[in-house]
C-alpha cells in the first residue's frame, strides 16, 4: 500500500514538474503585469515570483481534485485572487508597462487582453458585473493610450508588453 502511495506521489510530482515547465513562463509574465514590476535585470520582479511560487503551490495541493479541469485555468484564477487580496498592500508599484494603473485596472486589463478571459469569465471571477468590468477595460486601455510611453524604449515595450 505505501509502494503504491509512494508511486502516485511521485506521478503526481512529475505531472507537475511538467506543468510548470510548460506553463511557468507564461504565468511568471502575467504575475509580472500584475505586479507592474520591470522584467530586467533578472530577479526584479520579486513579488511576482512570489505571487506565482503561492499559486502555483495552492494548485499542486488541489492536483489531485483538478478532475479534468484546466490547472492553468486554475493557477491563472489563483493568481487573479491572490493579487486582488493582497493589491492594497501594494499601492505603488515599481514600474512596468502597466505600472500607471491601479490594481483592479491592472488586473482587468492582464486577464482580458493578455490572457484572453472572456468578460463574463472575469466579471465572475472578480464577483463585478460585466458592465463594470467592460468600463474599466475602457478606461485602462484609454489611460494606457492618452499617456503615452514613459520613455522612447516604452513605446515599443507598450506595444509588445502584453506579449510573452
């Protein structure tokens, strides 16, 4: 019986470490948008890795309960509350293509235009209307727009910040 446990334990590790191989990447830069931390030098984003190491480790607890769904649907929904819960700790952020909104705008705007969640999906996710989430996507995408880069690099980060 143990021989048993001990094998599914290590399946279950190792249809992780695959997870994460794949999809590690994708989640650190959206954890990255959320923070507004800058990508470079390696190590800047700091409470991105570690809004991500607390989701991801929140998603490895529920692996064997996923049942069919999608663990990076999960660890993305994981991801979206741990930063809205903790988003007020964090009124200043340190920079980033995103680093001019607020939080809540900051999250609306990764998980609709980079992740590409429906708006229905985020209202729910988020417990606000769909009409509220509609407006504040407007709004961050017209703050972002009437802004302008920070600098002459920011223009082309600002086009291509949203892509992996």
């Amino acid at each position: 019986m143990r021989e048993r446990q001990t094998h599914r334990d290590r399946l279950r590790a190792q249809e992780f470490e695959a997870f994460v191989a794949g999809a590690g990447g994708r989640l650190l830069h959206t954890a990255t948008l959320l923070t507004a931390e800058p990508t470079a030098p390696a190590g800047a984003n700091v409470r991105a890795q570690r809004l991500l190491c607390a989701a991801l480790a929140r998603t490895y607890a529920e692996w064997d309960r996923l049942r069919g769904e999608d663990p990076y649907d999960r660890t993305r929904q994981e991801l979206a509350v741990r930063f809205a819960r903790g988003a007020w700790r964090h009124r200043h952020p340190l920079g980033g293509v995103l680093g001019r909104l607020a939080p809540l705008e900051r999250l609306v705007l990764v998980l609709r235009l980079y992740e590409e969640v429906g708006e229905d999906q985020t209202a729910a996710l988020l417990g606000l209307p769909a009409g509220r989430i509609r407006a504040v996507c407007d709004r961050s995408i017209a703050a972002m727009r009437s802004a302008g880069p920070r600098h002459p690099a920011a223009g082309s980060a600002l086009a291509s910040g949203m892509a992996p």
